[in-house]
C-alpha cells in the first residue's frame, strides 16, 4: 500500500522517524514530490528549528533511503482537481498519480475525505495511521517508538 506523505508529516522529526520506520518495515511504501521536498525545505527555513543545512541532510537521507518514493509530476494536469486550499492540490494529484491509497497529514481540513473519496482516497493524520497498524501490529509499533526514543536526542541552539 502506497500512502502519500504530505509535507506536514514529514517537518517534524519525531514523527516523520516513526512513520519511516514503519515504511522501512513493509507497513506501507511512502510517496514524495519534489514539490512536497521543496516545501519540507521552506518549512525548514520559515520555522527556523533547524538550520537550512540540517534539513538538506535530512532531505537526502530521506530520499537515498527511499528512492523509490520520489514522483514525479511534471506534465500532470491539476486543473481537474479542487480542494479548499489550493496550493494542496499536488498532494492530490500526486496520490492519484501514485494510485496510492491515502494522504497521511495534520491538515485533514485541507483534504476532506468527502472530496477526495471521489478518487478512491482519504487523508488520516500520523496518529489515527499509527494507531491502524498499532491495532494489527502492536509489536511493530512499540518497536518503532523504542528505537525513536533510543536515538540520540539533538539539543537546539535556539533553546540556550
């Protein structure tokens, strides 16, 4: 199963590590543009959490360890497509595209499932997935979290 991750889930850190090594154990397989990519990078730089170098690097190894992630879109026509917030609508086409089965986001408001259920999708957010798989796989889950919370904690310069 193909879920798109939209760029949301992927700033945090926290749970972009969960959700990837969910991926990384066969749960489901990620999708990215180089749109949502892009956005990652100018949330980085907007937020100011870390620096424009360190979401670089966690950009690429993002990418290197899923290379079959990245879609590309060019040539594809969105003007078909409508959401309440239309610099979404790549996230969108991007899941038809993908023939994926869902929109993994904190902004569900930004993709109701009443419109993009017309395409065979839905958007849930990272903890109602989570809990999906916790519900299957209970193990797997808790597996994830240990080794996010075994990994060494990164301390900001923004916090002294």
């Amino acid at each position: 199963m193909m879920y798109v991750l939209d760029t949301c889930v992927l700033f945090p850190t926290v749970v972009r590590n969960i959700l990837l090594k969910l991926a990384l154990s066969g749960e489901f397989k990620p999708v990215w543009s180089k749109n949502i990519m892009e956005e990652w990078m100018w949330s980085s730089k907007k937020n100011g959490l870390i620096s424009t170098e360190s979401a670089r690097v966690e950009i690429i190894q993002t990418r290197l360890r899923f290379p079959n992630a990245m879609w590309n879109l060019e040539g594809t026509n969105t003007e078909e497509y409508w959401l309440p917030d239309i610099d979404d609508i790549h996230v969108l086409a991007l899941a038809i595209k993908s023939k994926s089965k869902g929109i993994i986001t904190f902004n569900k408001k930004d993709f109701p499932n009443t419109i993009i259920g017309k395409y065979d999708l839905f958007s849930v957010t990272p903890d109602q997935f989570i809990l999906g798989i916790f519900k299957e796989n209970s193990n797997l889950v808790f597996q994830s979290w240990q080794r996010q919370l075994a990994e060494p904690l990164l301390l900001l310069p923004s916090l002294f």
